[in-house]
C-alpha cells in the first residue's frame, strides 16, 4: 500500500467517524432518520466543503461520491447497531482524534499546493478539521466543542504549523505529513487521557455559570 493510498483510506476512516459523532448528537436530540443522515453528512464534510468553496475549486464529494456513499451506508449501519449496542467511546475518541490528524493535514496540504502563505494554509488546515464538529454542534444547539476547555482545535492547528515547517525544511513530503498527524493525534489523546484544557475566559464582572448546579 502506498503512502497517498493509506492517507485515502485513512480520509474515509476519519469521515466515517465524523459522521458517527453527528449521527450520536442526533440519537441524543431523538432526530429521526432522515435528520440523523443529514447531521452525519454536514459534519462529515462540512469542514472540507467550505474549504474548497473558499478555495474556489470543486468540492471534493462532488467529484468522488465515494464519499457519499460511504456516510450514508456507514450511518445506516450504525443507526440500526446503536439500538442494540453501544459503541465503545474510548475507540470513538481515538479514532475521531485521527480523523482530526487526517482532515488537518489534507486542508493544509491542498491550500498549500495552491500557493497560499503560511497562515493562510494553517487556517485551511483548521478549517479542515474542526468546521464540519461546529456545524454539529450549532444544528443540535450545544456550544460547539472547539469553543469549550477541550484542547482540539489548538492541536489541529500545532499539527498544521509543523506541517508548513515540515514543507519547507524537510526534504521528504511524505515525513512532514506524518510527522504532523502525529502531533495532532498525540496532543489530542494526551488532552484526553489526562483531562488537560485551556484556561476558561473568565471576566471579573461576570456573573457565575451556575449551569452545572444542581
């Protein structure tokens, strides 16, 4: 297997695990079927359907429906598996981290091959993985998971800056790209073994968030 052909393999894993974690908000907001499909796509390919709109270039499932029919099929399937069983959480998180690592890296990659600057790919790179999680999150009204303590986005976007100083300094694209994911997917399932988080914005002011009380 070649290095492109398992980041394709791996680009469907990770759009199979986005569509999972839409399609478990919508179990948890009791959307049916056709609705529960509908979160599943928008945050499967969300992240990359602005992208390349931004980008003016084609969408990419537009072009390989692949895509599409791997959501659907994949969602079907768990919907009907989730009635009966649970899906293992812990296997959730580390595979939706190396989703995360896969989706940051093919955003940066592509805005990169277009020649934009740096910041420009970082930002592509970002997009990439974290907007398709936001839309999820806005539809079925919770705070999106990127604006909460969970070290996520900022591990997309470490992964893709060395993803950018791997281009330029080291010779081997295929080293720059894995060295990134593994910085994405290392500081993601850190973040979640040991519970770490950034600081909350908190103003002086402000009243306290009694949400949690009882």
């Amino acid at each position: 297997m070649s290095f492109l052909t398992a980041i394709h393999f791996l680009d469907l894993l990770g759009t199979v695990v986005f569509a999972i974690t839409g399609l478990l908000a919508a179990s948890r907001k009791q959307l049916d079927l056709f609705g529960a499909v509908v979160l599943a796509m928008v945050t499967a390919v969300g992240g990359g359907t602005l992208r390349d709109l931004i980008l003016d270039v084609p969408v990419f499932w537009t072009q390989q429906t692949l895509y599409v029919y791997v959501i659907v099929i994949s969602t079907l399937i768990v919907y009907v598996y989730n009635r009966y069983f649970d899906i293992p959480m812990k296997l959730l998180l580390v595979l939706d981290a190396l989703g995360l690592a896969v989706f940051t890296v093919i955003g940066a990659q592509k805005a990169f091959d277009l020649g934009f600057s740096d910041p420009i790919v970082i930002m592509f790179g970002i997009m990439t993985g974290v907007v398709g999680g936001i839309i999820r999150d806005v539809l079925v009204g919770e705070v999106p998971l990127i604006f909460r303590k969970e070290i996520y986005a900022t591990a997309s976007f470490l992964g893709a800056s060395v993803l950018v100083l791997g281009f330029h300094f080291i010779e081997s694209r295929e080293l720059a790209i894995l060295l990134a994911m593994i910085v994405v997917f290392g500081l993601r399932m850190v973040a979640i073994q040991k519970n770490y988080g950034l600081p909350i914005f908190i103003s002086k002011s402000a009243p306290a968030d009694d949400s949690n009380k009882p």
